[in-house]
C-alpha cells in the first residue's frame, strides 16, 4: 500500500513491516509517510431505508498522532436514487456527523450517498439496492459450561436477505455496596443530608466492538439458527442484577458482506504466524472531480434498514450455579478511619522490656485538620459513624465504592 493511516472508527489496515521492525532493529525508525500522511476522507454509517440515517465524516491522520481524527466539517450530505433525483438530506448535527430523520425509500431501486465537502471535494458511495431487513424470530439464553450463551434466529421467507449482520446494546443494573449514614460538611462529620446524595441504582451501558457477521447462501432456506451473539461468563458482573441485550439486525449485499468479512479479518484474526495476512480493503466510496477522481475514500455505505429485538435476564432467572460477581468486590472491606490516630515508624533497634511507652495521640486541631485533608475535595467519603466523639472514627472508602454514578447514571434508561 503506498500509503500509511490510522482511523478512529476503523482500522482498517494493518502494517506487516511494523512487527518487522520491531523484531529487527535496535533503534525506532519513523517514515516521513506516518508524521505526513494524505488525509484520506472516512466516511462510517449507512443509509437507513426505513428509518434515521447517521453519517459520521472525518479525516485520517498521522500514525505517530496521540490526537482523535479531525471531523469533516460543513459538508453537504444527500442521498440520491438512480435516477439522480434527490431522496434526502442530511444536517449537521455534531462536529461531522450528519443526519436525517426516519424516511422509507423504496424496495429495489438504488440509492447511493453523495458528499461535498466544504472545499468542494466531490465523493459519492456506489450505488446499492435498498434492502429491507426482516424481524429478529427470537433471542434466548441459555446457562452452559462455557457461561451464559444469548442466541439469536431469524428467518427470511422471501429468501433475499441471506447476508446479515448485528451490533448490540447492552445495560445493566448495579448497586453500591454501601449506603453512607454520615457526611463531611462544614468541616465536620455530620449525619447525612436529606434529601439522600447517593442514588441507590444505577445503569451501565456498552456497546458491541465486535464485527459480527453470519451468512445462508449454503444453505437450502435463508434461516439463522441458535446463532450465538454474545457470551458472558458465568461470575459476570453484568449479570448480577438485572442485565438487558438489544441486538440490531441488518441485511446486507454480497459486497457489503464481504468488505465486513475482510475488515474483520485484519482487525479481529491478526496476532499469531497462522492468522491470515491483513489485506488491502476496498470500500465503495470514490472521488468524483479533479484529478483525484477515482480516490478511494475509507467506508462503505450500505442501503438497507435496521430491525431489532431486546431480551432482559434478572438475577432471580439464573440458576443456583451461577454466581455473579457484584463488581464491587475491591471495595471490601470499607477502611476504619480514626483521625485521632498518628503513624509511628518503627524504632530501628528494639528497646527493653518495659520501656514502650502509650501510643501517640494526635491533638483536636489536628485531627479536624485530618478529617479536612482525607475528606474535603469528597474522592473519599465516611460511610458510618464508629465512635461518640464530635471528632469521631468513622468507616469510609473511595467514592467510586460509594457513588455508582461514578460507573453509570442514576437516569433510569425508557425501556426499563
């Protein structure tokens, strides 16, 4: 390839003399090509055939940048049918996202995405059949010796989907293990506030990273049976309350499918001498004007539309041999905090029986400028009240054992 790039979105290429010269050389040689690279135009997203339609546009960059890609700005975004008639636009809704609202495009016919950029670069997708995808039949799970396996089916009586690919969601429900009793305010231990500061539950979300594809041109119907979508170990945390997989369905052409195949090939089966070789990818976008016509740009856009189906798993449903971690498990158990308490070293030479003295007390001004350093910027919070005292010893442990918005939110997600 002649030249070098990083994405953000994508990684689409891997670099066979890099691990060549890590292998070989004593001393880092950096080609003019990975500081000065061409800044390739990358285009992530598909057109929705039946629904909203996200464009994400940037630009790549130098391999020794620590920097996020520079989004493509102000462009214009339409997307056209055979016919060069426009069927939409997009808008500007973020630094180089675009988008347009739900629209349905017509079965058959072939629509592709034309760019201009704010320079007036012109680039176009190829044109692409508008697909429709069929629903998803079914999601179950099932509790095996591998973990707990979620499977998806899916079935196309027309016979025309046969290539497909998902992403998924997933959500889940945590808890602290500790619901403090006190506080520090004004410069004091203090019984807590109402109302209450820490949110009892939260939710936590991720995202699917993995390219996952399955096809049905070998077989005699277009059917996806008990295809495994996601796999979570038995002890996994996610599983500890109350866990949600949304999985989105989408159908593909032939080339679609197989620029996904090939792109998960250099980015997912590369690491050992028996891995297939990383290969130069093609997408379907190209240059139209100047003498750059013909460019490649990075991507392919797609035009097919989304379907999906949500399953939900409650701790209650598990079997009694499946025991999830909470996640909390480094946070016990909570540290004993006595202001009043001085660190002594120990003496370098023992001294004779009898002649240990009481341990050293700190004085009130000190303690309460102790309570004031461990406690005041609240990364560290008292949980419980231990002793009498105005000045008292109290249980506490960092916020992100106490406060779960510190791993999600505490906005209860719609579909709860």
């Amino acid at each position: 390839m002649k030249y070098l790039y990083t994405l953000r979105q994508h990684p689409l290429v891997l670099l066979l003399w890099t691990g060549l010269m890590l292998a070989g050389c004593v001393e880092p040689y950096a080609p003019a090509v990975i500081n000065a690279p061409p800044r390739f135009l990358v285009v992530d997203g598909f057109v929705n055939a039946d629904g909203p339609t996200r464009i994400l546009l940037s630009r790549t960059t130098a391999l020794s940048s620590k920097d996020a890609p520079p989004a493509e700005r102000k462009a214009r975004l339409v997307v056209e049918d055979e016919a060069g008639a426009v069927a939409f636009s997009l808008s500007e809704t973020a630094p180089g996202l675009y988008e347009a609202p739900g629209l349905r495009l017509s079965e058959g016919r072939q629509y592709r995405l034309r760019i201009t950029t704010a320079k007036g670069e012109q680039y176009a997708s190829a044109y692409e059949v508008a697909k429709f995808t069929p629903p998803i039949e079914s999601i179950n799970w099932r509790a095996q010796d591998t973990g707990v396996n979620f499977y998806l089916n899916t079935n196309d009586p027309k016979g025309q989907s046969q290539y497909y690919r998902w992403e998924y969601d997933e959500t889940w429900e945590i808890r602290s293990p500790y619901q403090p009793t006190v506080e520090y305010s004004d410069r004091a231990i203090r019984p807590i506030r109402s109302p209450y500061p820490f949110p009892l539950v939260c939710w936590t979300s991720n995202q699917s990273t993995r390219i996952i594809l399955s096809k049905t041109t070998a077989l005699t119907e277009d059917r996806v049976k008990d295809f495994r979508i996601r796999l979570l170990p038995s002890n996994s945390a996610l599983l500890n309350r109350r866990y949600s997989l949304l999985v989105r369905q989408q159908t593909l052409t032939a080339n679609e499918y197989a620029y996904w195949e090939l792109l998960a090939k250099n980015t997912e089966q590369i690491g050992s001498l028996f891995d297939p070789q990383p290969s130069q990818l093609t997408g379907n976008v190209r240059r139209l004007d100047g003498e750059q016509a013909g460019e490649l740009a990075l991507g392919y856009v797609g035009v097919h539309s989304v379907t999906e189906r949500r399953i939900f798993v409650s701790r209650t449903e598990l079997p009694a041999d499946v025991v999830p971690l909470t996640g909390y498990e480094d946070c016990l158990p909570p540290d004993i905090f006595d202001p009043f308490e001085i660190e002594v070293s120990p003496a370098p030479s023992s001294p004779g029986p009898g002649a240990s003295g009481p341990t050293p007390r700190a004085t009130r001004e000190e303690a309460r400028a102790k309570l004031h350093t461990v406690f005041a910027d609240q990364s560290y919070l008292p949980i419980d009240q231990l002793t009498g005292s105005d000045i008292p010893t109290v249980t506490a442990k960092s916020r992100d054992c106490i406060d779960c918005r510190t791993r999600g939110t505490a906005v209860k997600p719609l579909f709860w």
